[in-house]
C-alpha cells in the first residue's frame, strides 16, 4: 500500500482554541465561519478597586502645569529612587527598581533642581548604590533645559526634572547593535516607574522625548560621546 505523505497545515492558536470550544478545527480568518471569533470579558480592571500600584497606573498622565509649590527633597529622593534605586531580590541579592540587559545598567539619571527645599538649585547627578546627590552644577539650569527641549517652557516652571541618558556603549559590549533597542527599552521602564511614583506622592509629570542633544548635555555638563539624553521629565505638583 503506498504511503501517503500528509500535509501539515499551520493551525493558528486561534483555531485550536476555536476547536476546543466546538467549533472543529478551523484555519485563518475562517475561524467561526464568517463569524467574529470568540471573545472573553476580563474580570473589571480599572484601578478603582485595586492597590495602590493600580490606582496610580489609573491616575497616570501627561502633566505640563504646575503649581508653584516647590518639591521636598524626601519627594525627589523617592522620585529618583523608583526611577534607578537599589533594591534587594532575596534571590540575586542588590538589584535595582528597573531591570536592565545583562544587568549592565547603562542609564544615568540626573536632576535638574530649581525649587526643591533643602537642595540648593543646581544639576547632580543620581547615584543609586549609595542613594546620593552628586553636584554637576551649581546653577539653576532649569530655563536652558526648557530652551533645549525646543522651548518647551513647562520644563522652567516645574520645580525639578529628572533627565535620564544612556551610556549605550556599554551595553553594547556585550550586546553590539542590540544595545541601541536596550536602553531605550530601559529608559522607557525607568520613566514609567518615575510617573508611576509622582502620581503615587501626588506628584505629576510627562515624559519629554523632543529636544535637542547638545542642549541637554550642556545642561548637564556630559560628553555626548559618552552618554546620549533619552528623556526629560519636569516634575511638580499639578495645577
Ligand atoms: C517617547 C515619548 C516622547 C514624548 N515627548 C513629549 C514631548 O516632547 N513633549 C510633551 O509635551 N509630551 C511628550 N510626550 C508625552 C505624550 O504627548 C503623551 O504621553 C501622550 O499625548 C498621551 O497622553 P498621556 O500621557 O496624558 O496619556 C512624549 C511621550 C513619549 C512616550
């Protein structure tokens, strides 16, 4: 008797899951026959009733006027803390509130301070091991980071931002041209955690993608070589 070799067909996830719930085994966009494939209601899910980490992903958004209160420096802390801070695992030992490629942690963080009571104006940068202010600058650069974010002037008016750039070279030692994808992948966790965490202190702020690179390192006194900016994001107390 001759063999017959049979065909495997790709069966979509969608299909097998259309099968199990009875409606035989179907391919593609045939799923259901013409009809709308099966859809399933989530339990609700939209922060109300939830913990604290749901009420702030809830309370989440782009902030762009503040008060004139100014920030306190256990707010900045906490602020700089969830966006690059030390942690501790259980499992690893010290880890960080983001994750990072390889463990590399290429991102600097970094603050420009206007108004921040018991912190003189000025530029420091973030030190997560030791959870530390290092002085950069002793100016208040807050109107020249404005200028560099194309004019953006929510950035003077907002007491501090946090800037946060990526020493991509890092990272690409061990990962070569993936790195690039890796610390932005990075920054974008870092800053959620910062918006996150405004929102938790009844803070607010909005992640600046738009300005101009030497602007920025200028403000921050960096060789651009060295570290790229990736994000802005002025931080105070909503209007
Ligand atoms: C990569 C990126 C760059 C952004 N750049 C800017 C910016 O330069 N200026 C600004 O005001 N908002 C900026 N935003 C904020 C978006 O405009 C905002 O997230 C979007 O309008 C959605 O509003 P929501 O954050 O209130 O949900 C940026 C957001 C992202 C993710």
């Amino acid at each position: 008797m001759p063999l017959v070799r049979l065909k495997v067909l790709p069966v979509s996830a969608a299909a097998v899951l259309a099968a199990c719930l009875g409606g035989g085994i179907m391919q593609g966009n045939d799923v259901g026959r013409g009809e709308p494939p099966p859809r399933i209601d989530l339990p609700r899910a939209d922060g109300d009733a939830g913990s604290g980490l749901e009420r702030a992903l809830a309370g989440r958004r782009s902030v762009r006027r503040f008060t004139a209160r100014p920030l306190t420096l256990e707010q900045a802390g906490e602020l700089l803390w969830a966006c690059a801070g030390r942690s501790a695992d259980g499992v690893t030992g010290a880890t960080r509130t983001v994750p990072s490629a390889g463990g590399i942690y290429p991102l600097r963080v970094y603050l420009a301070a206007g108004d921040v009571r018991g912190l003189a104006a000025g530029v420091y940068r973030y030190l997560p091991e030791e959870h530390e202010l290092q002085l950069q600058s002793g100016e208040d650069r807050r109107r020249a980071l404005a200028e560099a974010a194309l004019g953006q002037m929510f950035i003077a008016r907002a007491p501090a931002s946090v800037v946060i750039t990526a020493r991509t070279a890092r990272t690409a030692r061990r990962y070569g041209a993936r790195a690039q994808r890796y610390v932005h992948i990075e920054a974008g966790h870092a800053a959620q955690n910062l918006c996150l965490e405004a929102v938790a202190l009844g803070l607010g702020t909005v992640p600046v993608g738009a300005f101009v690179d030497e602007g920025v390192g200028r403000v921050l006194e960096v060789d651009l070589q060295e570290e790229q900016p990736l994000y802005i994001l002025p931080v105070g107390t909503p209007e």
